[in-house]
C-alpha cells in the first residue's frame, strides 16, 4: 500500500476528533456493547478509519457475531491493519491498529466463522462507513 503514514499530535487528534473516537483510537479504549452506532449496519460500501480514512473493512466481511461490536472475518487489504501483542488486562490479545495513523481500532479473535477463522472485533468509533466505496 502506497498511502504514506499519518502523523499528528495528541493534541491535533484531540481537535479533531470527538471524545469517543479519540478515547478509542488514541487512547485505546472499547465502546460499551451494542451501543455502537454501525453494529447493525447492513449496507454495502466500506468501512474506513475514523481518524484517517483509510480503507480497513469491507461491508462483505462484516458478520453478526452477537459480541455487541462490528465484527469482519478479515481487513479490505492485510497491509490495512497493524496487530500487535496486547497482554493489558491480564489476557493475551491481539490488538488491531490503522497501519496508517496508528489508531487503535480493536482486537482480533480466533474463533471467527471465515476459513482463516478470524473474528475482527472493532469499534463503532474507530470506524466511519462510505456507503458509495463498496467493493
Ligand atoms: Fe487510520
């Protein structure tokens, strides 16, 4: 992918985004369940970062999977996302990344319904959705 990196400090992220998406993206956080505002949406289009826009999530991968989260069987493009070791907590997880500005998006499990058996668990408010970019 040839999107170069977006980069911006803490405190132009704060500008620009509003407390939730910045609480997750920047900050790491998870939405309480099912109050995602895109956990339900069913529309064809593409699922982009919330703090950079890149492309993260085809509508095809999307799935139900009843954890309260947007939830893909795979990223649009592997090279799209970052994983990374998250042992915070006390559980090992893996921790889903924007390769693009570094946000934190969600975790990925591996016991998702797709033959590679992934569930992509994200945020609502890492993501925004372009109805017209489906693919
Ligand atoms: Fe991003």
């Amino acid at each position: 992918m040839e999107q170069s990196k977006v980069e911006k400090s803490e405190a132009q992220w704060a500008a620009e985004l509003t407390p939730e998406q910045y609480e997750v993206l920047r900050g790491a956080g998870t939405e309480a369940p099912f109050t995602g505002s895109l956990l339900y949406n069913k529309e064809s289009g593409m699922y982009t970062c919330a703090g950079c826009s890149a492309d993260l999530f085809s509508s095809q991968a999307k799935f139900e999977s009843g954890s309260g989260w947007p939830s893909f069987t795979e990223p649009a493009l592997a090279e799209a996302v970052e994983l990374r070791a998250d042992n915070s907590f006390l559980m090992k997880r893996t921790e889903v990344l924007c390769r693009r500005c570094g946000g934190h998006l969600g975790h990925v499990f591996d016991d998702g319904p797709g033959p590679d058996g992934q569930r992509f668990c994200i945020n609502s408010a890492a993501l925004a959705f372009s109805p017209e970019k489906a693919s």
